[in-house]
C-alpha cells in the first residue's frame, strides 16, 4: 500500500519534554524514511511557546489541542474544558476530511477522558471521529503508556482496531476489562542511545548538588514525589546528606512551590533530553517510585546510562530482571531503606534492555501499521 498517510494525536511533542514526547519523536523520525508514508500529521497540545505549526514536505505539526485540565478553580477547569472539545471539534472535522482509507490514526489514551474526576470519562466527540473513521476504512490505534489510562478504554475498544500496550502490566490489566482482547498487542517502549548526549563539560553544572538522587518526571503526586521527599529526609536524618534534584514540568504548581520550600530539594524544572542524561548520570540514583507507571522510560534510560535506579512495584520485567532495584511498598520507609541498599551496593544485576532497540520495536509497529520495511 502506498502514499499512505498517519496522523498522530499526543498530548506531548518535542521540543516539550517527557516520555510521550521522545517516544512520538522516535516514531514520527522512523516512519518518515518508509518509502510508503507520503504524509505524517502530529496533533499536539498547544503551548504558547513554540508555534502552532511547523510544517516540511512530509512532516506537518499542529498544536491546536488545548491542554490537559490542570489543578486552578472550576471555573478555569471548566474554561479549559470548553476550549478542549472546540479545538478538537476543528481538528476532527479537517481530519476527517483529508484520511482515506487505509490511511492511519495512532493516539495517546490520555484523549479518551475528559473530565474524569467529574464524572466525564468518555471524549464524546473524539469517540465519534472514530467511529467515523473506521466507516471510511481508517486503522486505528491506541496507544497506552501508563495503567491510569486503562479504567477510560472500555468504551474505546468498539472503535479502535488496535490496541498497543507498553508494558506487561499494562497489557495484563487491559486484557483484564476489554472484551476484544485479541486487539491489545504488547510493543516495547523505544529506546534512543544516551550516550550521544553524555557531556563532562555538563557534569560540572551538577556536581554542585552532589551527592543526590535524581526524579524525573511529571511533577504530580502520583508520581510519588511526595513519599520519595520523605524517604530523602529520613535518610538525612540518619546522616545521609543527600540531596533531591528534581526535573519535569511543573504539572501540579501547588506541589511545586511545596517542594521549593525544602531546602534539601532542588527544582530545576522541565529540562531538554540532554540535560536529563547528564544530570542523571552525575547522580548518586535515578528514583521514581510511581503509583501509575507501566513501563517507566526514566529507569530504563537510567539502565541505559549504566546507572542505579529504584523502580515501583507491579513492573513484571524489572521483577524478573533485576529485582533488588524494586521497591516492595511504596511508603517512605520502604523506599529510604531501598535507597540505603542500593547506595551501598556494589554490584547490582542491570536491567537487559535489548528487547527496547529502537530498530527491534519499529519493526513491530510497521507490521502494525500494514507498511513495508
């Protein structure tokens, strides 16, 4: 099949910072050189940063979403809200205008609630694009990357052709509440070399903060900053002065100015993907012990880089593979004993990360996708 065309809905896309955006970067770069894909769209949340559109010959890019719901009054809630469903009423309509059959739409779960915590749990109007589309003989896939997402995709599985899991857990636990299972495939994350990024020049930018332990991430609660501050100060208290050098957006802004008044913690913000290599490797341990990850793409870039990490419990691949880096609970204690440990320890058996080769996974994705190589 050729002069295909795929659009890409992500919350996320570089030059904004997190997982969501390196992994839509990896397969957005991949794609471009299949000689079958004439056109890529990406439909991205808008931020008043960067510019609504950046368009090439191939590559179109649009941040016209309005952003995810964040933690200000109702009323700003509400506002957003509005503006939500109309940009994505705008971008729906065009799109449905410009797909064709066998053409292809790949997007993150985060697009399928709306409000959930107000009890809006279905994006009705995206929901209907996708009915739409598959009557024009569109594939569709869904892609979830964090187990949060997977109470919303029941709805969703009538009008997707594909659904793609992350990790086990997260294939394990949709299989669980869908109905089509055989519609939920197992692809790993797709892992770029670090290395290119590592700079001794950069180091000296972080050696002030030493020693620390490094989190990455999105900076909201149940990422488990709240208990790995706690942790950090029970070991201080212990005589392990340590510091907590925090990196990512300021998602939950009241959380943030929470973690500015520590004077043990250092916020640094979002910060690019070379930055993120470098302050992870000049740490003393990368921790991120989250109550929502499936695969977390921090711990497998900490693996990459040779350096030790904590994982959260409930990731089946770090279970098998390297189990001391596990956290068994996920409260303060627990974790400060984990990271006493794993200070201390010598040798650690590392993570094999092999199955994440980014040439390995994309040729999953492909035969997904229906393209040749």
């Amino acid at each position: 099949m050729s002069n295909r065309t795929i659009l890409y809905l992500t919350p996320l896309y570089p030059p904004e910072r997190g997982g969501a955006a390196e992994y839509f970067s990896i397969l957005v770069d991949e794609i471009k050189k299949n000689k079958d894909v004439t056109r890529i769209y990406v439909i991205s949340s808008y931020n008043w940063s960067f510019p609504i559109k950046s368009l090439s010959s191939q590559i179109k890019i649009y941040r016209l979403i309005y952003p995810k719901l964040g933690t200000g009054s109702a009323l700003k809630k509400i506002i957003a809200l509005t503006l939500n469903i109309l940009s994505s009423l705008i971008v729906f309509v065009i799109f449905f205008c410009k797909l064709h059959k066998n053409d292809i739409v790949h997007f993150h779960s985060s697009f399928c609630p709306l409000w959930p915590k107000r009890g809006l749990k279905v994006n009705w109007p995206f929901f209907i694009f996708l009915k739409m589309l598959g009557l024009k003989g569109i594939i569709r896939i869904m892609d979830i990357r964090d187990r949060l997402s997977i109470p919303h995709i029941r709805t969703y599985e009538e009008v997707v052709d594909h659904i793609i899991c992350a990790s086990e857990n997260i294939y394990k636990d949709a299989k669980k509440v869908l109905l089509h299972t055989q519609k939920c495939v197992h692809i790993p994350i797709p892992l770029r070399g670090l290395d290119q990024f590592l700079d001794p020049k950069e180091f000296e930018r972080y050696q002030k903060y030493r020693p620390y332990i490094a989190f990455v991430g999105d900076i909201v609660r149940e990422k488990g900053i709240c208990e790995l501050v706690k942790a950090v100060e029970i070991l201080r208290n212990k005589g392990i002065l340590l510091s907590l050098v925090v990196v990512g957006p300021p998602t939950d802004k009241k959380l943030v100015s929470e973690l500015e008044s520590i004077d043990f913690v250092v916020y640094l913000g979002p910060k690019s993907h070379k930055d993120v290599a470098n302050i992870m490797y000049v740490s003393e341990l990368i921790a991120l012990p989250s109550h929502s990850e499936g695969m977390p793409r921090v711990c497998l870039e900490a693996a990459q880089l040779g350096k030790k990490f904590l994982a959260p419990p409930g990731i089946p691949e770090f279970e098998r593979g390297c189990p001391e880096v596990v956290t068994r609970i996920l409260l303060p204690n627990e974790i400060a004993e984990k990271i006493d440990i794993l200070l201390h320890k010598k040798k650690l058996s590392f993570y094999n990360i092999s199955v994440h080769n980014e040439m390995t996974v994309m040729q999953e994705l492909k035969a997904l996708y229906k393209i040749k190589n």
